[in-house]
C-alpha cells in the first residue's frame, strides 16, 4: 500500500462538521529510515503524537456524521500545528527528551518534510474545508496529565479559541453545566498560535471552529475514546444550534 501522510476518514459525508486531528500518529515513515532515534518508550509518550486523539477523532466524526482528517505521521517529524515561523515546528528537544533524529536537520531537510507531509496533510484539509461555504471546524487534540517536573493538570477537557469564540463560548458553558467535568478556557495552552490549523483552516477563513483537547487518561482506550466522541458530538451540536439561533435574533 503506498503511504500517504493523511488518512480521510468518511470522506463522502456531506456535513458541514469537518474534524481534523493534527497528531493522530506516532509514525516515523520508512523515508525517514522509520525511527528518529529515540527509544520506543519515548515514541509512546505525548511527545510523539496525542495519545487517543485518532480514535476520539472517528468516533467523534461517526456521531456528527462528518469526515475527518487525520495526520499519519509523528509530530516530532514535523509538526503540522504550527506555522512556518515557528521555531517548535520541527522539535530537537520536547519534554526532557533530545530527539536524536532532528539534531542536524537543515533548511533543505526541513523543507524536504514540509512537502512530503505538512502540506499534503494541510491539502487534504483544505480540500474538504473548501467542500461548504458554511464548514465548521473541530480539531481534536489530547495533553498528558503531567509533564515532567510539573504540576498535576486538573482539567478533564481543555477548550482552546482564538478571536472568534462563537462556537467555543456556549460549548464551554454547555460542557460547564455536566458537574463532573472540569473544563479549561485557553487551558492547557493558549488558544491561538500564528499559522496553526486553526488559525490556517478556520480563521483565516471567517468558518466557526473550536479546538477541544481531551486528557489522555481519559482517553487511552479503545471503549473511552468512542465513549467521548459520542459525549461530545450533541454538545457540539447544541452549540452550533445557539450560534445560528442567535445569528437570526
């Protein structure tokens, strides 16, 4: 099977839901000899992709009934949430652990990943933002509990937005009203990074958007990661429900 560095998950659906999950894999393609030199313990860890985020990610499409896209290609090969200035885009070092792979990468070689998998990634995307004039973008992320020699994050659900928070303020409060959750606003990072995907797929191009990172415990599992998708498509459905309402008003 010929690799493609994106995975298109229900792509003849017709919805204007459109999921992306940026650092659904931990792969290091066989162009890249398959390894950057780091342990298989460390490929596992957060630093090599968001742990659960594919499976949450179809799941999650399957209940909005909406396509997904998914990255097919380790983060730490090249990150495709982040713009081309940023220095975090291709990482030598993440969490306390150097990635030996990445040491000597130059200008050539980072260009050379940039087109052999961010931008057919970003293509894909594009491609099936473009499909509706009204798409509305989720993108899936997960975060670890604890980073190394760091506190403890208490959030079960982190809700990250930009300048436009049409879509992020009711389903904040929404997600707010389950007192079982506790839900950050801008939590565990900032909402808004220069040439991200949202930024690229979703601002740049007025479409509605929110980026939901789930913590991964919660999610480590095949049973949890369907469970989530389905917990959160009517809350995203509900949201986008008081958008238009409240457009019409």
């Amino acid at each position: 099977m010929t690799y493609r560095p994106y995975e298109i998950h229900g792509e003849d659906r017709k919805s204007r839901w459109l999921i992306t999950c940026d650092h659904a894999s931990n792969l290091v393609p066989d162009s890249l000899g398959g390894t950057l030199g780091l342990p298989a313990e460390d490929m596992e860890r957060h630093i090599a992709y968001d742990i659960g985020a594919a499976g949450t990610s179809r799941a999650l499409a399957d209940a909005l009934g909406c396509p997904a896209v998914l990255s097919r290609f380790s983060r730490l090969v090249i990150d495709p949430n982040r713009g081309n200035q940023d220095p975090t885009q291709l990482m030598r070092i993440y969490d306390g652990s150097v990635i030996p792979g990445n040491r000597a990468v130059d200008a050539a070689e980072h260009d050379r990943r940039r087109a052999a998998y961010f931008s057919p990634y970003h293509d894909a995307v594009s491609r099936l933002a473009d499909r509706h004039s009204d798409t509305v973008i989720v993108a899936m992320h997960s975060f670890t509990r604890q980073l190394r020699a760091r506190a403890p994050r208490p959030w079960h659900v982190g809700v990250l937005f930009g300048w436009d928070s049409r879509l992020a303020d009711p389903f904040i409060r929404l997600l707010n009203a389950d007192p079982d959750l506790v839900v950050g606003a801008n939590q565990p990072y900032a909402g808004y990074l220069p040439g991200d995907g949202i930024d690229r797929h979703a601002l740049s191009h007025g479409r509605m958007n929110v980026l939901i990172e789930l913590r991964q415990d919660l999610i480590e599992t095949p049973g949890n990661q369907q469970a989530w998708g389905e917990r959160l498509a009517p809350v995203l459905e509900a949201a986008l429900a008081e958008t238009i309402s409240g457009s019409k008003t």
